[in-house]
C-alpha cells in the first residue's frame, strides 16, 4: 500500500526535521511535538519532508539531489541520463547516491510500492544513520518491516512512533497485527493487551481501534463503507 506525497505549507520552525509522506487516513495538518515540528494526519506521527512551501519545494529539491547524482554517476560511467516516463518518481531516484535522509525515504516509499520491500528498509535504515531521529517517525519503515515478516522489528517501530505521539491510532493496530502474525499469538489477549492512546478525533478510526481493541462490534467499523451510512465520513 503506497501513499502518494501532498503537499501543504507549514510555518518555518526549528529544528527542520520532518519526514516525508501523508498518513494512510484523512487530511494534513501542523503541529509541534517534543520540539519539532510535525507534518501530521490529525492524531497522526511526522508526516511530511519540508516545513515551509512544501508543494512546490520538495519536488524542486528532489529533483536538483537526483539530478546531480545522476549527473555524477552519467559521467564516471560515460553516459547519460536515463529516460523516464513523466510520473515515474523512482525512476528519477534509482540513480541517487546522495545522503539527503528525506530523499532517501521518499525512494524507500516508492520502492515499497513497486513491490521491493527489502530495498526499501535500506533506504529507510540509511536515512536513520544520517538522521536518528526519523527512527521514531518512520512507521513506512514498519510497514516495510511487516511485509518482510519481520514482526518484532514491525513491532517496535511502530511502538517508537506511539510513543512520539500518543494519539496514533493507526501505529497502535499495526503493532497490534504485527504481533498477532507471530507464531501461537493469542489474539484476545492482545487485543486486551493494545497500546493505549490518547482519543483519536476522527470517528473512523476511533471506531477502527475500538474495533481492534475488541471494545466495539465490527458493524460500528462497517458504518464508514461504502455500503454504511458513512457518518464523519472525511
């Protein structure tokens, strides 16, 4: 499951660290926390890659770090650039051999999506060498991490992210289901066992923890298909 970035603009701050991507769910949104400014779905951890115009900066950005990688590259190997399709962002980051954190993890995303999951916890385990703290931030990398069937690891990245914001439901169930995958988990008791958050603002996915935490039958989930009444419905 990939996210595409959005683009949206927050007020300069210190220190600029961010990282890149919206949340699965709803809208973007500002916030502080701890010190840094945060990119955020509602009730959700880091979100975005740059503070400040981000619509119009990061591709700009983006594009000037692949470009003179790529150009650097083209001309200790004799060639030239390769072709891309308009559109295909990891085609234009394939050649990237620099250490910006945030290109890094917006190539690991586009990995993710292309079905090259491993490839992708290299680029986001790189980008938390040159940058620790997007360790605590970097849920993409748990999603990678489950899809390896690297459940304890899953696991403890998105509880690092829970613990940087304790309204984050959506980490909250990925641990959840990280370690309902594990070998004789016992389900009822996790979900007895589930982190505890903050109350989330959004009713979908306040319904989709109360779900999980076994506090709410399926068909209050059910009311925010297709086929319910969709009420809050974003």
């Amino acid at each position: 499951v990939g996210y595409p970035i959005m683009g949206m603009a927050c007020t300069p701050h210190q220190p600029a660290f961010v990282a890149p991507s919206p949340g699965p769910f709803g809208l973007l949104s500002c916030q502080r926390v701890a010190g840094i400014q945060m990119m955020s779905n509602d009730a959700s951890p880091v979100r975005s890659s740059l503070p400040v115009l981000r619509r119009g900066l990061l591709p700009a950005v983006l594009s000037l770090a692949v470009a003179a990688s790529a150009a650097t590259s083209a001309g200790a190997a004799g060639g030239g650039e390769p072709k891309c399709d308009a559109g295909d962002r990891l085609c234009r980051l394939e050649g990237y051999s620099g250490s910006d954190p945030s290109v890094l993890v917006t190539r690991g995303m586009e990995l993710f999506k292309a079905g090259r999951v491993e490839e992708s916890v290299r680029d986001f385990d790189r980008a938390m060498e040159i940058e620790p703290r997007y360790g605590d931030i970097l849920w993409q990398r748990g999603l990678s991490l489950y899809y390896m069937d690297e459940f304890d690891k899953a696991s403890e990245q998105f509880i690092r992210d829970v613990r940087l914001n304790p309204r984050d439901s959506e980490e909250a169930i990925w641990n959840l289901l990280s370690l309902a995958r594990k070998p004789g988990a016992d389900f009822a008791k996790l979900q007895s066992d589930i982190i505890s958050i903050l109350p989330d603002s959004r009713p979908y996915m306040k319904a989709a923890y109360g779900v999980f935490a076994g506090s709410l039958p399926i068909s209050e989930l059910e009311k925010f298909t297709d086929g319910g009444s969709n009420p809050g419905a974003p």
